[in-house]
C-alpha cells in the first residue's frame, strides 16, 4: 500500500486562526479520482489551517504540496518540517505558482517532482509508476523531476479534455469531504453566526477563465502550464449540466444541513445557455421536492454580464435560488478599466449592479483601490462609487494592491514598483519575492503605503470598536476605504462611511 499526504497552502498559524476557512476541493478531487484508479493507495489531506500538522503519527512514502503565491513562504516552511520528518519520501509539488515558474522551483526547495498544470491525470501517472517500483519519469508529460543534482523536463503534455473532466468529477466522494469541521470553525468566529453563510459548499465546474485580465494569472494557467505559452490556445470546458446537477444532488443528498452551494469558477455565465438551463433544472427539483426551496446559491459572473438582453435570466436565477452574484469589478474608473483590460466601462458594470438589485439579488463587488496606474481623481471616483453602492445594499470587497502573481501580465513589467521581502526558509535557503504592486504615482505610492503598514493597527481598532473576531472581506472594505479618506483628509467623507458600517457590521458579530 503506497501511503500518500497532499498538503494545501499554509497561511500561516498567525493568520488562519480567524480566517473563514473551506476544504480545498482541488486536492481532494485528486484524491478521489487517483485512489478510484490505482486501489494500491491510500491519499490523505492535510490542511495545515486547520490542522495540527505535527500530531501527524502516519508514515507517507509520497508529500505532496499545493503552492500558492501569497502563501510560499509558510508552505516552503512546511516542507522543510516535512522533508525532516521523511527523508526517505518522495517531495511534489504543483499548483499555479510551480505551473508558472517551472525549473526555477527547485530554487526554493528540494523536491523531487514538479508537476505542470491540471494534476489529476499527471499525478496518477506518477504513483503509478512509483507503486510500479520505478524512478525515472521521462514518459510522464508536464513534469519537471530531480535525480541528484541533475533537473530533466519531460516535455509538455495535453490538458485535461471535457471526458476526462467528467470522469474526475463522477470519481468525487462528497461523504469523506469533512465540511463539518470546516463549518464549526467558521461559527466559531461569531457570537451569532448566520447558518446561510456558515453551512456552504464552494464547487467548481469549469477549467479556467479565458478573457486575459491583465493582473490575473488564471487566464493564463492552461496555455503555459501545456505549451510554454502565455498567448497559447487552451480549451474551455464546463461540465454539462446532467454532470452539475447529479453533483449538487449528490451534495444535498449526503449533507443535509448544507443551506448555501457557492459556484466558485470564474465566470458561470460564458456558456450562457448551459446557465440557462442549469437554472431551469434547479427550480424543476425545487417544486418536484427533491432540493429543499430555501437551498440558495452564489456564483461570480463578469460585471457587464447583465447591462442588455441577457439582464432577462435574472428572474431565473432569484427563482433558483441564487441570493448572491460576485462580479470582478476592479474599478469605477474608465481610464483604470482599460488599463487594466477589462473590456467593460463604468456604466456597463452600474446597469449591471442595478438590474441585479432589481432582481432581488444581491451583488458583491470586488475593487482594486491602488492599480499602478492610479490617480488621486481616479481612487477618489472609485471610492466614492463604492460608497454609493454600499447605500444600495451593494457588498464590497477591496482589495488594496494588486497582486504580484506569476503568470498574470503585471508580474513580467519590470517597470512596476514592488513590495518585495527576503523570507528566511532554513539556515541555507531564504527567497526573496513580490506579493503587491505600489501604484506609480509618487502620493498615492506613499498613501498605499502608509495603509499597508499601518493596517494592522487598524484592523484592532475597528475590532475592539464593534466588537467582531472576524474581518471578512466585505468588512475589510470599511476599514481600507475609511484610512483611504483619512490620508487624502476628507473627514466628512469619512464620517459618513462610518454612519453606514455601523449597520452593517451588526450582522457579523
């Protein structure tokens, strides 16, 4: 029996112990479908979140890790703990962050294996092959592997195709998923925890999103992780809506007191009759009985999804279920939008809000405050927008920077400013690497700044304040919009954004 440990991205004990946390459902597709095909295998997950990590007692002949950028450093940590602990196991490791630097992984650690792009099939391949007794991996697509000090590349492979897909998610056992655990430490964060956000599973139906945002690495993954490629061609697939539907039944059959199922792909609206139909489906199950009516649903979708004819699905959606719609908004700004490549103008995404409101639903916005191109009239337009939707019920979630990812368009400028930090790993190895990008505007770079460092301080303020243990993002977006209005000195700006958190922060107590 060849014993396997795949580890999720660390945030850090610091930084996980009031976080909402969720199973990572990649992992544990993987599991699911590898242990269906290989039965000489056993796969289990670590989730150092929530986790202890070091009351593991199992011995694993194969670790492997998920990277994620923003999380490198606490996961590099862990495999340092754990090549300590197993000398003799062998170390991979995959994920968008190996995906997209590739060789210069082995910089960071010394694993074994390094697997590019969608691992389901990659990884079966490998446990394979080792079950089998083997150590070379030359016939294996998609893999980088170290044998001493020499690093071979086997060459790119193909991406997942929609049968494959459909194989990986008919393999998923959603009973062994332990969201009970994950639900228990999200009520924890509250003194009354609303059960409509706690009890919600995140699914996943499609593979990527195509439309190439410039500070996005997703739009990218499957061209470069099978081709070199940034501009390459990769496939779009969603799973048909037979396969979603026989998923959610699966769901809600087997986890009863499940109240919300969040559609966590980029966008569910680019095959908008797959959509159309999914929603039809659901409100059928609805009346015959077989989904529970009050079953609700969220899923994100572009901002100008809904500024025409499509606007018409709406009433579909309200009677489906769906009570929340997250649109990547990134600004207010003309100017910013197309700088940023969004193909969408302000008053696309407002008619889009509007028409959402109007159908009942909710919208959750997601804004970037400081893109590099930033000017003060620009945040200030931004800012003041978003406080004008907050009036409208709107929910936003800010980011304050953008993220400095490899593979998305900003991470190759060499122009951009960073925010780069030296990470020491072990006594031999520290990396240096850039999360954030400052905006080039030399005032705005020092009011990024200030907030940056400073947040800290106002985040305990504003905890101690309204008495919360918990800062989701729709809450972090009072606090970051109220130091924006305090370094550019408009209070009265500032008291009214004030006057409207008080309201809304009662619901996250």
């Amino acid at each position: 029996m060849l014993r396997v440990l795949l580890i999720g991205p660390f945030k850090g004990r610091d930084n996980s112990g009031d976080s909402f946390l969720a199973p990572s459902f990649g992992l544990y597709r993987m599991k699911f479908y590898i242990e269906k095909k290989l039965k000489r295998i056993r796969i289990d997950i670590l989730d150092p979140n929530i986790d202890n990590y070091k009351e593991i007692k199992e011995m694993y002949d194969v670790i492997g890790f998920s990277l994620l950028h923003l999380t490198l450093e606490n996961d590099l940590l862990l495999f340092n703990y754990f090549k300590l602990r197993f000398p003799d196991a062998i170390f991979i490791a995959g994920g968008p962050e190996v995906s997209f630097l590739g060789k210069k992984s082995f910089e960071y650690a010394l694993f074994d294996i390094i697997v590019l792009g969608e691992g389901e099939k990659t990884l079966l391949k490998i446990l394979e092959a080792i079950v089998e007794g083997k150590r070379e991996f030359s016939s294996i697509r998609s893999i980088y592997w170290r044998d001493k000090d020499k690093i071979f590349f086997s060459g790119y492979g193909k991406q997942l195709t929609l049968r494959d897909f459909k194989e990986i998610y008919e393999a998923y056992g959603v009973v062994d998923v332990p969201y009970n655990r994950y639900w228990r430490h999200n009520a924890s964060l509250y003194n009354d925890p609303d059960l409509t956000e706690i009890r919600a599973i995140r699914v996943l139906f499609s593979n990527f999103c195509p439309l190439r945002c410039k500070f996005c690495s997703s739009t990218n993954f499957i061209s470069y992780s099978y081709s070199g490629k940034f501009r390459g061609q990769g496939h779009f697939y969603i799973l048909p809506v037979e396969d979603i539907i026989h998923f959610i039944l699966n769901i809600t059959d087997t986890w009863s007191e499940v109240e919300t199922i969040i559609f966590d792909d980029d966008n569910l609206f680019l095959d908008f009759k797959c959509f159309e139909e999914l929603c039809l489906r659901i409100i059928a199950l609805k009346e015959k009985g077989r989904l529970e009516k009050d079953l609700s649903f969220i899923c994100q979708g572009r901002p100008d999804d809904f500024s025409g004819p499509k606007k018409e699905i709406l009433g579909l959606m309200k009677k489906a279920g769906f009570r929340m719609i997250m649109y990547g908004v990134e600004s207010f700004s003309n100017r910013v939008l197309a700088y940023l490549k969004k193909g969408v103008t302000r008053q696309q995404i407002i008619r889009s809000i509007d028409v959402t409101i109007e159908a009942g639903i909710t919208p959750l916005i997601y804004i970037i405050l400081l893109p590099p191109c930033i000017s003060k009239e620009d945040l200030i337009e931004t800012a003041d927008l978003c406080v004008k939707q907050m009036l409208k019920n709107v929910e936003i979630s800010t980011t304050l920077l953008v993220m400095d990812i490899p593979g998305s368009e900003f991470y190759y400028d060499d122009s951009l400013k960073r925010i780069t930090k030296e990470y020491s790993i072990s006594n031999s190895i520290s990396i240096k690497k850039s999360d954030y990008i400052w905006p080039s505007n030399a005032s705005l770079f020092k009011l990024g700044k200030n907030i940056y460092e400073n947040y800290p301080v106002y985040e305990k303020r504003f905890k101690q304040k309204y008495g919360i243990k918990h800062v989701p993002s729709r809450i972090y977006s009072y606090i970051v919009l109220d130091a924006v209005y305090k370094e550019l000195g408009l209070e009265n700006k500032r008291k009214y954004l004030r006057k409207i958190s008080e309201d809304v922060v009662k619901n996250y107590r």
